[in-house]
C-alpha cells in the first residue's frame, strides 16, 4: 500500500472516529438534559407531596386534636375554610417516564393520593357550610354562645337528629380521612424516594459524573 492510501485511509479513519466520538457526547448530553428533566418533574411531586401533608397535618393539630377526645367534637370542632387548602395536582405528564420502568405504580398512587385530597377539602367545605349556616343559627337561637358552658346531650336533643346526625357523619368522616391521608402521604413519599434514588443512581452516566439529587423530606409525627 503506497504512503497516499495510507494517508487517506488513516484520514478517513480519523475523521470517522471524530465523527463518532462527536455523536456520542451530544447522545449522553441530550441524555443528561433527558434525566435532569426527570429528575425535576420527581422533586415537584416530592415538594407537592409535602404541601398536602402539611396541609392536613396542621388542620389535625389545629381544629382536630384539641377536642379529639371529647365526645362532642361533631359539635365542638370548628368551622374551617382555610386558604392552606390549595388546589394541588401532580404533573403527571413528567411523571410518565415511569410508566416504562418499574416503578410505573407510582403513576397511580400519585392520583390516588390528590383525590384523597379533593375528598378531604369537599368534606371540610360541606361541614364548614352546616356549622355556618345551620348550627350557628340554631346555636344563637338556644342562647348557646362562644365561652357559654352547655351541656351537650341537651344542645343535641334540641338541634333535632337530621343535623346533629349530619355534623356526625362529616366530623366523622375527616377525622378518618385526614389520619389515614397523613400516614398515607407519608409513606409515598418515603417509598417514592427511596424508589428514585436508586433510579437516578443507576442512570449516571460515564461522560458526565454527577449525583441526580433527590429531595429529602422529614414529615414530624403529629400529636407528638
């Protein structure tokens, strides 16, 4: 082989292998940009998973755990239409890389977990209504005042069953709601977490040495 065709094919080679190597950076570049936007979308619903259980963890610590024990809290709790109680909703859109993984369940505990949230402010926004525009009323007309002791069965007895059984109903129900949210907020975070960090850890990717950070929340026991 004379020293031109070496020349040429060592050029050619040079210039294929240049090309390649070109194309392989901007491959994991749009690869990193890809993961970083993952990572992003995963953060959010970590911080929105913070919003709803903040949320519900100070209305249980403020409106329920004060009369938890008392066997008239469908009475005594108050009314609460509160602005802690933001519309809240998961982008499950950036999510749905998920959906091809092992973790695609999370797509649905997502959901799940804001219609728990919906249930929990519908049920506050219905009770809040009846203590204002039916209890109340009915309270002042008894005589029955803020700081006035009263005995409750007698308060009961006068209210009639169809709304004293319907204050009941709801207490009852955002009581177990909002428990049962708290724990289950908790616990998907935690999982959802641990679950992304492995993730990302498993997706570093050689040309680009980089940790893909995951936040990290610490939810405090309520009532504790």
């Amino acid at each position: 082989m004379n020293a031109t065709l070496i020349t040429a094919v060592a050029s050619f080679a040079a210039a294929g292998f240049g090309s390649y190597f070109a194309f392989l950076l901007q491959n994991r570049k749009e690869q990193r940009n890809e993961l970083n936007q993952q990572r992003k979308a995963v953060n959010r619903a970590i911080f929105n998973l913070s919003h709803l259980w903040n949320a519900q963890n100070q209305y249980y610590k403020e409106v329920i755990l004060p009369d938890k024990n008392s066997p008239a809290l469908w009475l005594r709790m108050q009314a609460n239409i509160s602005t802690q109680f933001l519309n809240i909703s998961f982008d499950i859109d950036g999510l749905f890389f998920l959906a091809d993984t092992d973790h695609a369940q999370f797509l649905s505990r997502f959901y799940l977990e804001e219609q728990r949230f919906e249930v929990v402010k519908d049920l506050i926004q219905e009770r809040s209504s009846v203590v204002l525009n039916q209890l109340y009323p009915k309270m002042e007309h008894l005589g029955v005042r803020a700081g006035k002791a009263f005995e409750p069965q007698t308060v009961e007895r006068e209210l009639g069953p169809d709304l004293v059984g319907k204050l009941k109903t709801l207490t009852e129900e955002i009581v177990t709601n909002i428990e049962q949210n708290i724990e289950s907020t908790k616990c998907l975070n935690q999982e959802f977490h641990e679950a992304m960090a492995g993730f990302f850890k498993k997706r570093t990717l050689f040309f680009f040495k980089r940790k893909y950070r995951i936040l990290k929340l610490i939810y405090d026991e309520y009532g504790k």
